[in-house]
C-alpha cells in the first residue's frame, strides 16, 4: 500500500477518511496526531501510554476484534501476543486485528477525571479518542487504577447516565463508575 496516499474508502468505516487505518499494515501519521498501527507483539516508538503495570512499567492502549465482530479497547503490555478483552463479564482473549494506539504528537493528548454519570456533560464540546464498536455503539478509551496496576479499557459513552468503563482486572471484566477518559485536543480534522 502506497504510505503517500491521502484517501481510501475504507468499507469499514462506510466513509472517506484521512486517517483511516483499518487496512494500512504501516500507518503514516496524519492530521489528528493518533492512529492506531497493527500491533505484532513489538511496541512501535510512537505508542502512546495508557498506564503502567505494579512494577510502574508501561502500559499501552490496544483494541482487537472478539470472534462476534465488536471492537474493544484494552490494555497491552509489552510483550504478550494478544490480549484479553472485556467482555460478558470475563477477559476474553483475542489477537485478531490487534492494533496500538500511537501518536506523532503526544501532547495533543490528555487524560480527563470523570464519572459514569457526568461523563457527557464533563466532556461536552471535547473529542473523546474512539477505541471501538460494538453494533453502531463506539467504545472511548478510558482506564483506571486498580491493584496497584493503571489499566485501560472501554466505555460506552454515550449511555447517558450510566456509561461505565468495563476493564479486565486479573481474569475477569469489571467495572467502575470512576476513571478517566482520553480526550485529543482539537485540531484540523478530516
């Protein structure tokens, strides 16, 4: 794939896109300063950290695809050949479409303090960084710290009320009414 092309329809998406990525195997950076690269096993030096495992080493923003088509976000740490996504209540393991969140300007990112009952009007206005789907439902990244670890995973925020972050804490999925969501600060967008 030519890394100089600008556009593609990605049948994915449903829409023309300058960062679409879903079929690049090495992701030019392009105009909101985050993309997701495939993730091989190998940290690429422009991941960006989601959290940090109990030995306060990194940890990484992943997604990958379950057997039943959703796209979830969650942690990586370096390393592991897949990983465990949250879901009905336990860590599933995948490594089908696993990607990495990495940036060419990390700063354009921060992390916000919010809670699953104020999360839209705590970040109205701002553009929370996608992570996945589910159906047409997207997942936001968010993560949280829990048994010494600060661990990413995913949010449907759009639940008005309700949208809790959903992690993968040893085995199982859990969830929390408060955490922090990744927010990319404005800039030109496709």
């Amino acid at each position: 794939m030519n890394p100089q092309k600008s556009h593609h329809h990605c049948h994915q998406c449903h829409y023309h896109c300058h960062q679409c990525h879903h079929h690049d195997h090495n992701p030019v950076p392009k105009v909101l300063g985050h993309y997701w690269r495939d993730y091989t096993g190998e940290i690429p030096e422009d991941a960006f950290p989601g959290g940090h495992d109990s030995n306060n080493k990194p940890i990484y923003i992943g997604q990958a695809f379950l057997k039943g088509g959703e796209m979830i976000p969650t942690s990586i740490y370096p390393g592991q050949a897949g990983m465990k996504l949250p879901c009905n209540w336990k860590a599933n393991y995948s490594d089908i479409g696993m990607k990495i969140l990495c940036s060419s300007n990390p700063d354009s990112l921060s992390w916000e303090n919010v809670t699953a009952s104020n999360l839209q009007s705590t970040t109205a206005g701002k553009q929370l960084v996608v992570g996945g789907f589910q159906d047409k439902n997207k997942f936001i990244v968010g993560r949280v710290k829990h048994e010494k670890e600060l661990l990413v995973g995913k949010v449907l925020g759009y639940t008005n009320g309700s949208a809790k972050l959903h992690f993968v804490g040893g085995d199982k999925e859990t969830s929390v009414d408060s955490y922090q969501v990744l927010i990319q600060s404005s800039t030109n967008n496709c």
